[in-house]
C-alpha cells in the first residue's frame, strides 16, 4: 500500500503539466517491487499561497509524501530515490524556466490506526488469478 501526496506550488504549469508530474510519479511507484499496485493512489494538491526563498517567481516547491504500510517502510530511501527521480525529470520537461525545491518523505502508517476497505484489490486478485 502507498498513498502519495504531491504538494505543489500553483506557479508549476496548468492541469495537464500537474497531471504530467502526478503520472509519472505514478508510474515509478507501480514499478517499484514494494509497493503494491491495489493500494497505490497518487494525488496532487496545488498552493496557491505560499513563499519560497527569495519570493522571485520563479521559484516553485514540489513536495511529496508517502504514507505506506509495515511492509513497504522497510525499503523506505529505494522507494523515495525512485519517486524523486521521476518528479525531477518531469520538473525539467515541464518547467525548464522554474528553479524547484524539490522534498520526499516516507511516513509509516500504524495499522492500529487505518481503515482500509479497498474493493479494487479483489478485482485485482481475481483478474490476477484468471
């Protein structure tokens, strides 16, 4: 399981450049062998009020948060080195003229504390085991 966050400067591009950032993410989470693809959600939020640095705006943030469960904790800096990537390479391509602080932090979920009931899972399985 991994939900991933992606919090964003609103100065990025409009939504097909966001969508960009939020697939490509995307995509190097599903690749990554510890995270399972039935509980991957990756969204995004944009800022339209923030402060970087020197306020120029060119400046722009990207941050990224990754809450995953026990088993997926283990592997923590593998998973986030993969996401940074994908982001950094989307950012160049996207907004080539923005100077972007770029963050990723990986947050373990208790599982004392979560709720999950995920239906996409079972079809997953079952489409798995055809």
């Amino acid at each position: 399981m991994a939900h991933i966050v992606i919090e964003h400067s609103d100065n990025l591009g409009g939504p097909a450049s966001v969508q960009r950032l939020v697939d490509d993410v995307h995509r190097a989470a599903h690749a990554h062998p510890r995270l399972a693809t039935a509980g991957l959600r990756t969204r995004a939020v944009g800022r339209g009020e923030y402060r970087i640095a020197d306020g120029a705006d060119r400046n722009a943030f990207v941050a990224i948060t990754v809450l995953v469960g026990p088993e997926a904790a283990a592997g923590a800096s593998e998973v986030l080195e993969s996401l940074l990537d994908a982001a950094e390479q989307a950012m160049a391509e996207l907004a080539p003229h923005l100077l972007v602080a770029l963050s990723a932090e990986v947050r373990e979920i208790d599982p004392r504390f979560q709720v999950d009931r995920n239906h996409i899972r079972h079809a997953l399985e079952e489409h798995d085991g055809q």
